[in-house]
C-alpha cells in the first residue's frame, strides 16, 4: 500500500487529529536546497522517493527556512521560535543553557503523552545540542569522517588517523569537511545508515503509545562522501554549474557583499582548478544518496503497522549555493540558500498531490504538527500552523520570513523577495521576471511601497545575541552548563 492508498482509507478527523491521535514521523536532510524533481530546481537531478512522496502528500513548492544555517534554522523548527525572538543566530550558541524554560517539539509531544525517539542530526549535532531529557531514546550521529571530528565537540565519536588518500577531491589546503569522494566501505556502513536503520526497527516495533519519531540524515551537507554509484548517475561531462555573472555583486550591499564573500577562498580554488563540475556532481550525488535513505524509510513506514495513523513531515535545514553568487555554502537570504524542500503526508489535507504555491516557512512546522494531532496548544510559537492550507490549496497565507544575524531579514511572497540588513540597506528581486537574482531593484522609486509592504511582515525587533558555547562549561556526562566567570 502506498502514502495515497493508505490515506484515502483513513477514518474522519475531528478539527484537530483523530479520535486515536497519530503518530508522527520528521523526517530530515541537511543542506539540500532545491535541487530535487518535484522542485525542479535541477534539470535531470533523480530523486524518485521524494518526488513520490511530494505525490502523494503535499508539497510546499515554496518553503523557505526560518534561518540560513543550521543550528538556528533547527533552533527554529524545534523551538517554534524564530532567531530574533531567540538571539541564536549562529551555529555555537546553545539552546539550553540560555533559554531553559523553551518546551521543543519533541519535549511538547513527550508532555503529551507521546514516546519520542530521535537518531543523526534532529538539533545541532555538536554535544550540547540534544540534552537526552528531550527523548525517551536518542542515537546520537554517526559521521563519515571521524578522523577530522574534535574530541570537545563529539565525545562519543572514536577520533581514528585520516585514511590514505585524504582529501579525496584532490584538492591542496581544503581543511575538515569541505571534502567530496567515496569512501573505501561498503554503503550500509555510511554514517546516515545508522540512523537509517533505527528508524526502520523503530517502526518495526510493537508500540502501545502513540510516537514521535525523529530521523535526521546528514546527507547532503559536506563532506560529500558517497557510494560510487550515485556518482555513476551523473556523468561529469554532463553536469551544468549554475548560471552566473561577473558582476553579480555589483549592486549588493555591502553587508550582503560580506555575507556572499564568507569562505570565498573554498569556491574560487574549486573554479580556478577545474573542480567546480566536479564539486557539483558530487553534490548531486549526495542528494541522490539521501533520497535513497529517504525511500528506505518512508518504505519502512507504509510497511508498519502505523502506516494508516502517521503523519510523516519531510523537510532541510536550509539550502545550499554551489557557485551562485560566488559561493558555496550556505548563510545568505538568497534563493539558493532559503529555499528548501518541504512535504507534509497528512490525512488532514483534502488535496493530496495538489502543490501548495504559497511561500510558507519551516517554523510552521511545530504549530502545524500541534494542530494535527489535536495536543494541547504551546501559546508560546512564532510560526502559524499549516492546516487551514493542508484543507484548502488556495487558502491565503502571508509572506515567508528568513533571518540570519540580528536585524537581518528576508521577506518572500509569490511575487517578490525583500532583503534587509542591520544597517538598512535593502535588496529587491522580481521573483518571476528575474529568478536567479541578477538585478538588485530595491533602488527603483517606483516599488518603495512593494518594500514597504514587504517590510511590515519582518520583525520589529531583534534579540540580542546569546552568548557562544565557549562561554560555558561543558559536561558531557551530566549535560550540564556552567557559565565562566567574565573576565
């Protein structure tokens, strides 16, 4: 029985869940942008699970991450609170230690009366990022590249010497992850495969509680390591690098200017070299890797016995540039570094395999999956839950908001993007007319009450930022933080 068939056969829902409240499964990837076929983001990209899965349930075509990077974008999910309420705008901030009294979503579904699992990267994947309270059961990351892995950061990996051969790219003076290759193992030993399999034994098990079940995989954020095979699905020679332009910066701020330039040093030895097809089939490889873990447990699920009571939410952390706007990483209010994949499998929705259009956020999905299962409400929650568009395709919906760095913002609406910075210098790009974001409009008089319009959705104010993890100490073994003394 496949998502359609199952929740075709499903019974009547109250307002808010079932009679039996469901089960829920969040299912993650890291890094992917919108290079998948049901976005259309790459000609020729394959990625047969997920676009089943976007058939079959609803696909937000366009949803956009609450922040750029991903320890505050995961903040922000998992909170249900954005960066400027929160001040965790980077990726050494705790949650914890600075804001004690947050209920997360899995906490919240625990309260409710729901066993809660969780395995690879769900917050942060540096200790101190998932405190065990959280979860009834917890598998912590396994990585591909645990010789380059701190022993402060990851205590429980086993620090092992670099294998021969390392770097694999070839590439001199590339440090830590920004690595791509296939490792000397076999694919059911890659990291994300453990993750992988306690998410099918979990849903292989007898369970008398409704569940919240958690699976992040780390694929395709770099290192971009996998089997040979997903290279083999995207001969070089055919790989396309994205379109680009000289003076594509030209009319940027200088803020955005600076955002654009972190890491410059990584793409211009990548082009300057002759790696950047190389680079980006090696991305495409890792989409294709994660989307094949993807359909082992989405696979797993509809073989359950929860098949017909769970929902299943699949989404990224934020997407990822791969020479756009000469960059490759992330931590920009661009497209290419907001737009992220973002289905909902629901037997709420009364138009599965009908697109919803409208730009939503990735911060709706804690009020979202509240509402779905009918739990008590956290009045505490920035994002707007996604039911009324599950119900009605076109029901009205405001603009998107992304935020990275205090009073930094981007506002989206189906027409338009909106970008402003701390010192109030703007972007504004035609979304339709101009989709690769060449043309900077935001000086043009004639749309001052477009940004003005756009404006009033982003934030007033900004949290100031919480203090970095090295302010603290540590203790793995108890999961406790203590604050240093300021010096």
């Amino acid at each position: 029985m496949n998502r359609r068939q199952f929740l075709s056969a499903l019974p009547a829902m109250n307002a808010f869940g079932q009679a039996r409240r469901p089960n829920v499964v969040s299912l993650s990837v890291d890094d992917l942008n919108d290079w998948v076929g049901c976005l259309g983001g790459y000609p020729g990209v394959k990625t047969p699970n997920i676009d089943k899965l976007a058939k079959h349930g609803v696909l937000f075509s366009d949803a956009h991450c609450a922040a750029p990077l991903c320890n505050p974008s995961r903040t922000a999910i998992l909170s249900g609170l954005r960066p400027s309420t929160t001040g965790i705008y980077n990726n050494e901030q705790y949650l914890r230690p600075n804001h004690p009294n947050v209920v997360t979503l899995p906490m919240h579904f625990r309260r409710n009366g729901y066993h809660v699992a969780g395995a690879g990267k769900i917050f942060h994947h540096v200790a101190g990022f998932n405190p065990p309270d959280q979860w009834d059961e917890f598998q912590l990351q396994k990585f591909d590249d645990p010789w380059y892995r701190r022993a402060d950061w990851y205590p429980w990996n086993q620090r092992i010497p670099a294998p021969k051969g390392h770097p694999y790219n070839g590439l001199a003076n590339f440090a830590g992850e920004f690595d791509w290759g296939t490792l000397e193992t076999p694919e059911d030993q890659y990291g994300d495969q453990k993750a992988v399999e306690f998410a099918t034994e979990f849903l292989g098990r007898k369970h008398t509680k409704p569940f919240f079940l958690a699976t992040g995989l780390w694929h395709p954020h770099i290192p971009l390591y996998s089997p040979q095979r997903f290279f083999d699905m995207y001969p070089e020679a055919k790989v396309q690098v994205p379109e680009t332009r000289d003076d594509d910066l030209a009319d940027i701020p200088k803020l955005g200017q600076d955002l654009a330039g972190f890491r410059r040093a990584e793409f211009e030895r990548i082009r300057d070299t002759g790696k950047w097809k190389e680079f980006v089939r090696a991305y495409l490889a890792a989409i294709s890797f994660a989307d094949a873990m993807v359909g082992r447990i989405v696979d797993a699920l509809d073989n359950s016995a929860y098949a017909s009571n769970t929902i299943l939410v699949f989404w990224s952390d934020n997407g990822w540039h791969l020479g756009e706007k000469q960059h490759v990483h992330k931590s920009t209010l661009w497209q290419r570094s907001t737009h992220v994949p973002f289905i909902i499998s629901a037997n709420s929705s009364k138009q599965n395999g009908v697109t919803r259009n409208q730009p939503v956020s990735t911060l709706d999905i804690y009020p979202t999956l509240i509402d779905l299962c009918g739990l008590s409400p956290n009045p505490r929650l920035d994002g707007k839950s996604l039911v009324p568009l599950l119900q009605n395709s076109k029901a009205p919906r405001d603009p998107a908001v992304s935020t990275h760095l205090p009073d930094t913002h981007c506002v989206i609406d189906q027409r338009w993007r909106y970008i402003v910075y701390a010192d109030k210098s703007e972007e504004l790009y035609d979304r339709k007319a101009d989709p690769n974001e060449f043309r900077n409009l935001a000086s043009d008089p004639k749309l001052t009450s477009v940004k003005q319009r756009l404006a009033s959705f982003a934030p007033k104010t900004s949290a100031a930022q919480q203090p970095q993890s090295t302010e603290f100490d540590f203790d793995f073994a108890t999961y406790t933080y203590k604050r240093k003394p300021k010096k």
